[in-house]
C-alpha cells in the first residue's frame, strides 16, 4: 500500500545548529518526528520520514545533525550528514538571518559537484531577513509562524523536482509494443523468499502491467514448454541471472533476452558505463582487488550471488588468484587499491546513490560494472543481453 523507499524521492534537510532544520520537517510533516530544542545538537543520527508530499508525489525527508555541531560527538554526526549527500535527490539547506556561511558554501559546493538541485531556506524572516546572493532558488520565511509555509514550500520543491523523477522512466515497457507478450524467468531458489518473490521482480510485472503488457511468470525448468504454447513467440523474455545461462539455452536466437538485473542497471544507474566497466574483468591479475557493493545488508545463504557465485564465476573467467571483498550496506568504502567494482541490482536503493557511486569510481580511475552485466559477460552472452537496449 505504499511506495518504496527506493522509488521516493530523497530530500536532504541540511544546515547549522537551531536555524529550524526540524521544526520545518515537523511542520511539513505535520507530525512531531524531530525534537526540537534550543540545545544545540539536539539532532544527533539522521532522522527519516516517509510521506505522500502532494503534488510531487512519495517522498523521503532525511533530517541530518548540524553541521556546525562542535559537541564531543559532533564530528561523527557531521561525517554522517555529508555521507547523506550521495543518497539524496534534492537538498534544503536552512539557513536564518545570518545567512550562508562557510560551512553552508562547502555544502552548495559538493551539490555543485554531484549535480543536486537545492533550496535555501532563510528561516526566521519575521525577526530579521538578510537577502541570500549568489543563489537562484531562495524561500524566505518563518518556519514557526509563516501560515502559507507548506504552499510555499511545495511550490519550490517542484521547480526542483529531477527530469528523472518528473518523467519516471520504464523499467521495461519501453524496450517492447505495447500489448506485447513478455516472459519472466524466476527461479525458485534458496535466495527465493519464502511465499513470495523478490523486489525487482515484483517492480517488473508492475511496470509491464501498466505497459499493458501480457505478463508469464515461470521457473526456467517450465520456460520451454511455455514458449510452445504462446501462438506467436514472446517479444522479451527476462530471467534471474543466475538462470542465465540454461535460459539463454532454451531461448531461441530470434527472442531478445535479458536480465532483471541488466534492466535495473539501466533504471538505476548507467547502463554504458556497466557494460564498459564489465571489460576490466580480462585485464585482472593474480592478488588484483575487487569490491562487491550491496545496496542493503541481508543474511548471506550459502550459494550467495555476490559473496560467492560472482567470485566463483571470476575466478574461473580470468583464471586468477583475486583477492573479493564483499561490503553492505549506505555507506561507500574507501575505493582506493581496488581493480574493480562490481554493484548489485540496487533495487533497495535510489538511482541517485547509484550514480555517485559511479561518480566516485570514475574519480579514482576504477571501472565499475554490476551483478547481470558481471554474470553474463563472464557467461559470454553479454552481446545478447544487452542488444535490446542498443536499438
């Protein structure tokens, strides 16, 4: 009944000690979700709040510490305020009647840098108003006692809304006709959540319902008798990565075929810049370090996708002694000394922690790659998998 955390929109509260940060969250939220004090540091770990912020639609508010916060824990709670950075979609930065300082400017500067659309808020206007310069997106007002704040608000927000966010892309719709038949391939395996099927999963039959697409689901041991009994053969069909390759037996050449990871790289991240980064995997050497990002933490089973079938299919592609390492979970490590990245589907994340990721692989010369386009490259049907994005 509610929408995913990775399909809302992130907005990063941000600034100094007692300007409003929470008293703005609790007003447009209409709930006291923050505590607001005079004491300063009274916001420690970010606070997060889910709500339907209409006419922009789902949201997700991450209320952060201060970041002039000079309390005996206030450096770790501002280092956890500028890691929010690579998760949001669009920031807030509240100020008062003191305007931008230097710490408010270092932050406009990594928005700068990551392409994050903001919003200055001068809070406390009705005792003093200072005219912020050099920003083309200002709301001045009083958190506390300005009666069309949440109208304000809102109307500012849209004009910063991303493109990718206004105009939702389609996970797969758009790849086929409409009215089009598409088979998925789940297996029921151990990583198979009992009574049900997994996110990305569910997400792709959702965006094809709403393609009107005509949606078959099977396990990879009934997928030949079900393309028998189409009249006409399916113009897509999807699997698990880990069924790539009996499926890519069984599906003839004439029948494009995928990924559900493959097309989540596509909706969440860059799907170029995946299979480009897939190309390191010839050039590893023996004790070459690889990192394998999880966008959330999970009990790994024993046949685990990325703490042992990708290293299994590494080690036996290259034919090399790498050195894997696994790392769960928002934060990014640090990525030095590393050969390779390789990125799961990210459907428990936002395509906005996804690109900075990206981003930061680039900066340190590290190609980076994900989970379907690691798997079907190291399978060597990579050409195919990829060939319906390429029309």
């Amino acid at each position: 009944m509610k929408a995913l955390k990775s399909m809302r929109l992130q907005i990063g509260v941000f600034g100094r000690t007692n300007v409003g940060k929470s008293s703005l969250l609790n007003r447009i939220t209409n709930q006291e979700i923050s505590i607001v004090s005079e004491i300063a540091g009274t916001t420690t770990d970010v606070v997060e709040k889910s709500m339907e912020l209409l006419p922009v639609g789902p949201v997700t508010f991450l209320d952060t510490a201060g970041l002039d916060d000079y309390s005996y824990l206030g450096e770790k709670r501002i280092e956890k305020t500028m890691k929010i950075v690579n998760r949001i979609d669009t920031a807030v930065i509240v100020c008062d009647f003191n305007g931008l300082g230097d710490c408010e400017k270092k932050l406009i500067n990594k928005f700068d840098e990551l392409k994050i659309p903001y919003l200055v808020l001068e809070n406390k206007c009705d005792i003093k108003k200072t005219e912020i310069e050099g920003v083309d997106n200002v709301l001045y007002t009083s958190v506390k006692k300005d009666e069309k704040l949440i109208f304000k608000f809102k109307e500012a927000m849209v004009k910063l809304l991303p493109d990718d966010f206004v105009n939702s892309p389609k996970i797969a719709g758009d790849l086929i006709p409409e009215k089009s038949t598409v088979i998925l391939v789940i297996p029921i395996d151990k990583e198979a959540p009992k009574g049900r099927i997994i996110l990305p999963q569910v997400q792709t039959i959702r965006d094809l319902l709403d393609s009107n697409c005509m949606t078959y689901v099977v396990k990879e041991s009934e997928l030949n008798e079900a393309i028998k009994n189409l009249k006409t053969p399916p113009s897509l069909v999807i699997t698990d990565s880990q069924a790539f390759r009996q499926v890519s037996e069984i599906v003839p050449e004439n029948i494009p075929l995928t990924s559900f990871s493959i097309i989540f790289a596509r909706l969440k991240g860059n799907l170029d810049e995946f299979i480009n980064g897939a190309k390191a995997i010839d050039k590893l050497q023996d004790g070459d370090m690889v990192l394998i990002l999880e966008s959330c933490t999970h009990h790994a089973i024993e046949d685990d996708i990325g703490r042992v079938k990708i290293p299994n299919l590494l080690r036996k592609k290259t034919g090399k002694n790498l050195v894997i390492r696994n790392y769960a979970g928002h934060d990014f490590p640090d990525v030095k000394g590393y050969k390779l990245i390789i990125h799961c589907g990210a459907c428990m994340t936002n395509r906005r922690e996804v690109l900075s990721r990206i981003l930061i692989a680039n900066r340190n010369g590290i190609p980076i790659t994900n989970y379907g386009i690691v798997i079907s490259y190291c399978l060597g049907i990579l050409p195919r998998a990829v060939k319906i994005f390429l029309k």
